[in-house]
C-alpha cells in the first residue's frame, strides 16, 4: 500500500464519511409507489413502452429509445401505471414520467433471466446486455455506459479503469460496494474487458478506504491484467480525466475524451451492476445511495428501487433531526440542491445529503484579494478569479479565450477561496453560454 497515484492541483477537504462508511448496504423500503422518469441519462429521452392502467412487473423494461445515445428504464416493482405525466426530477428539471402503484407482490417479469457465463458471451452480446439493461453511469453524470463502451474504431482502448475513488465527502456507496460486492465487481470487470478487448484494468482507489483496498487486492490476486491502484485522497481525484493522469500519467486534452488517450473510466457502482445484469439479468431497477448529513437522524447506505421518492427514504432512516438547511442529490461539491423532496431516487443518485442551517450556511463574499489559491487548486489549470470576473461582466468571448469551457464543475476553487467568492457558479453560466454559443454555429 505504499505507492501512491495522484495528479497536480486539488484539495484536501475534510471527508466527513464517518458516519456511514462501516455501515453495510441494507434493502431499502419496499415503496407503495414509484416515479421513474424517462429520461436518467445523456442522450434521447425515452418514450413510454406501457399505458396508464397497464400492470407491469419488476425488470419489465417500460420505456425505450430507437437513438444509440440513450438508454431504457425498467419497472423497480410489479403494480400498475396509474399515470404517465411531468414530474420534478433530482436533476433540476421536469422530466415525463411514469408513476406505478404497487401491488405488494413484487412479482419478477418472465424477461429476466441469468445471462450466462461470460467466457461463452461474445463481445457483441456483452454489449447488447448492457444496453438493454439501461446501464448508466451510476457515478451521476448519466452517460449511457454501452455507447462508452463502444468506441470508433480509430480510437484504440488500451486501459480500463475501475473508479473507485469517492472522493465526494460524505458518500460511501462506492466504498460499501466494494467491501461487500466485490465479486459483483469482479465479474463486470471481466465482462467489460472481454466487451472492449483490453488486457490492463486498474481499480483506482483512494486510500482512505484502506479495507476496500484490501478486498479487492484479495479478489484480483493472481489475475492476470487486473490490479488495484491506491490514489491520494485528494478532491476531485473521482474526475474521470483527474483518474486517467493518475493511473496512467497520460492527460486528457482540453476538448477531448478518455478514450483519445486509450483509456475508459467507469464507476465502480456501474461496474458492480454489469456484474448483477450478466449474473441474474436484472436490469438497473435498483442502486447503492448514501442518505447521510447533519440533519439526518440515522444515516445509512440503502439499496434503493429506482423511482423510490426521497421522502421515503429520508423517512426509513428516521426523517430529519433537525430543520435542514439544504438538501443534495448527490455530495456537497457537485451535488444538485433541492427544493422538495417529492422527487425520485434515479440511476445517477450516489448520495441524499441532508445538511442542518449551521452545514449548510454560505458566507458572503468579499472582494477578490489575489492569494491565487484557486488557480493552485484547480485541476484543470485554470485561472478562475478571471474566469469568473469575465462572467460577472458578461465577457463570455473572453471567458472562452480563457478556457472556461473545460471547467469540470469540480468546486475545489470556491471551497479554497478565502475571500469566498462564488466561483464555480459563474465560471458555470460562462460555461453555460459558450457551449449554447457552440451549439448554436454547429446548427
Ligand atoms: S475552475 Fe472549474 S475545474 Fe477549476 S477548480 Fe473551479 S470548478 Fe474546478
Ligand atoms: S482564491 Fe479567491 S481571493 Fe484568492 S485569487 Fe482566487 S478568487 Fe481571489
């Protein structure tokens, strides 16, 4: 356990994952009804595959795209469609969805079945399996995993690598998964390796989760092309192009993709349920999330049916202890802060993160004093005091000039900045405006 991979820039901030992180994953409320929106994902939303009034059963798949870039839902429960209808999503927005009354019976469709071994499966099937599951990536950005895992035929994919970083304070179902499903993840190793043709994986795993660590050395013991990879723990060593430097030494460039350096990431939580989809043919109707924070009575990691309403399962872990000040689908550097907790656990939910007024409170700002300790911290070798005075001015040329388009979003420059200057809210309108720009002349 001694060498170490890391990347230049970043934080130390405190991890504050002590409430959950010995806690093992526990089988979440069974729901008297679900909302699973249509679209989870990057991509083509899909469109209903079932009517109101219709019963469905669990795996049943109830909503498809014909575009390569999208990825089915599946039903996480048997019951009926009582509505199909616009509702609130844990990504911001309104998203069609299909709303399911149980009928208590959980009753698996005939759809459903163990997929076999994978030395029998071709590379094709491995792939058509996980397209068909709806697989995701479960870290929460959502792009659909068989489109990752098909790459042009010019780009050549050497390394795999398994993320197992978590560096998001608070989360630890990624950590839980690996200590308890490590065959799981075993398994989608392999099968992503046969899918993609590569020979090397890494499992890239930060070292404050030193029994992880542990248990999945034990699992690749003697496993030719697979072998575990501690990181620092460092923020955000989870970005998929921080990982790649790390493990590899090789950088992602600016505008470019993991597998322009012969790379692909996936998370470890996406990689444990390929494992799932090949070993009992379930598609994702379920994941590992992490409700925990300051106002959260008893925090906890669930195994969560998609579509389960966060007020549901804030309550299952003895509701709020005290008046909350802010909630997050996801950690408190990226994730999405909500306004109500009527949405929908979905396939990107790693974390409900319940934080009291105290946690939650944000200073104000004061003016820049020049420390440049964002520019330190940033892993993309930004300069974010700048960036972020051209969007206040509204310069987004100049803010493109400066690349604020290759901003991840990783907050690590408003978490230093002592002068507490919201940061990587307006370097992300910036962002926002130049991409719109670039949409608009590629039209
Ligand atoms: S500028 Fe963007 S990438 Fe750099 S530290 Fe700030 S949020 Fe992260
Ligand atoms: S960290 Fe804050 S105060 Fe220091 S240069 Fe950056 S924006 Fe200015």
């Amino acid at each position: 356990m001694d060498k170490e991979f890391t990347f230049k820039g970043g934080i130390h901030a405190p991890h504050f994952k002590e409430q959950t992180e010995k806690m093992p994953i526990e089988d979440a409320i069974e729901p008297k009804y679900v909302v699973i929106p249509l679209s989870q994902h990057i991509g083509a939303p899909c469109e209903p595959l079932v009517a109101v009034g219709e019963h469905v059963k669990v795996g049943q798949k109830i909503g498809e795209s014909k575009a390569f870039v999208s990825a089915p839902v599946h039903s996480s429960i048997s019951g009926t469609v009582k509505r199909i209808e616009l509702h609130q999503t844990p990504g911001g927005s309104k998203v069609k969805s299909i709303v399911i009354e149980s009928d208590g019976l959980f009753e698996v469709h005939e759809s459903v079945n163990p997929k076999g071994n994978i030395e029998d499966l071709s590379k094709d099937e491995i792939l058509g399996i996980i397209k068909d599951a709806g697989l995701t990536g479960m870290g929460g950005a959502g792009f659909p995993t068989h489109v990752k895992l098909s790459p042009p035929k010019d780009k050549q994919i050497d390394t795999f690598i398994v993320n197992g970083a978590e560096c998001e304070p608070y989360l630890t179902a990624d950590h839980r998964i690996m200590v308890e499903k490590s065959d799981l993840v075993l398994l989608g190793i392999r099968a992503v390796m046969k899918a993609v043709g590569v020979k090397k994986c890494f499992i890239a795993i930060e070292k404050n989760k030193p029994d992880a660590i542990e248990e999945m050395q034990k699992k690749v013991e003697g496993i030719e092309g697979i072998e575990v990879a501690p990181l620092e723990a460092k923020y955000p060593q989870g970005d998929e192009k921080r990982i790649i430097n790390a493990v590899t030494g090789r950088e992602v460039p600016s505008g470019g993709l993991p597998m322009d350096v012969g790379c692909i990431v996936d998370n470890v939580g996406t990689v444990a349920t390929i494992g799932n989809v090949i070993l009992t043919g379930m598609p994702v109707i379920q994941r590992v999330t992490t409700v925990t924070g300051s106002a959260i009575s008893n925090p906890k990691n669930l195994y969560i049916r998609l579509g389960t309403l966060f007020s549901d399962v804030i309550e299952q872990c003895g509701g709020f202890s005290e008046e909350p000040g802010k909630i997050l689908n996801g950690g408190p550097m990226m994730g999405i802060a909500q306004f109500t907790t009527e949405v929908p656990v979905i396939k990107g939910t790693s974390g409900i993160l319940v934080l009291n007024r105290k946690d939650a409170n944000v200073p104000e700002p004061s003016n820049c004093i020049r420390c440049g300790k964002c520019v330190d911290a940033c892993p993309v070798h930004l300069q974010p005091y700048l960036i972020s005075r051209q969007a206040i001015l509204k310069r987004f040329d100049d803010a493109e000039k400066t690349y604020a388009a290759d901003c991840i979003e990783c907050g690590s420059c408003s978490f230093i900045c002592p002068a507490k200057r919201p940061l990587v809210e307006t370097i992300r309108i910036a962002k926002k405006e130049i991409l719109a720009k670039r949409k608009k002349a590629v039209k």
